[in-house]
C-alpha cells in the first residue's frame, strides 16, 4: 500500500478466502482525478522529483448561458513536502518522511 497524502493512495487487496483461487483486487483513489490509474502508474512516484500528467475532460456548466463547456485539462501529481519532510533512500527512491517543527513561527528542523 501506498499512502501520498490524505487523498492520494492505492494498494493491492487478496482476497483470501479460498486459497486456491486467490485473487488480488488493484485500488487506487485520487481525489479530483475522473479517469482511472493503474496502480503501477502511482508506484512510478516513489522516484525522486518524478511526477504523472494526466489529461482529463473538465465539465464546466454556464446556467446563464444555457450550455455547458468541456475542456481537456492536465492533472500533474507528485509528492509534495508541504507538511513533511520527504525521505529518499540512496537510489533515490521514497522511504519515509519526518515533521518539520517549528518555533515562534520559524523552521528550527527539517
């Protein structure tokens, strides 16, 4: 399992109740993205400074107008380090992160 934020994540679920058959169910939730992502695609962001473009159609409704517009829209995903210190390891690949902490307002660690 995969967890990028709140709303970015994926796994790979076994259903083991006959272990003969055993099947894997491929998840993946991304919030404010319409068309499905392969699990494999959402494993490529574990590279270091390594981000997906996505086109998608954005549905645009002008009541005033009576019609409603579409338009192709890219939808970049990548990990952030808004909140957290990003963590790689020597092949550049996501690890970990760690908080920053701040005093009276100001980074002391990061």
């Amino acid at each position: 399992m995969y967890i990028f934020s709140p709303k970015v994540y994926g796994g790979i679920l076994s259903d083991n109740k006959n272990t003969k058959n055993t099947k894997e169910i491929e998840y993946v939730r991304v919030k404010g993205l319409k068309n499905p992502l392969p699990y494999s695609d959402l494993e490529l962001l574990l590279n270091k400074d390594k981000k997906l473009e996505l086109s998608q159609e954005k549905w645009n409704k002008h009541f005033d107008k009576g019609n409603i517009s579409i338009k192709e829209e890219i939808y970049t995903l990548k990990i952030t380090d808004n909140k957290r210190q990003l963590i790689y390891d020597s092949d550049g690949k996501f690890i970990n992160t760690k908080p920053l902490v701040l005093k009276d307002g100001e980074l002391i660690s990061a």
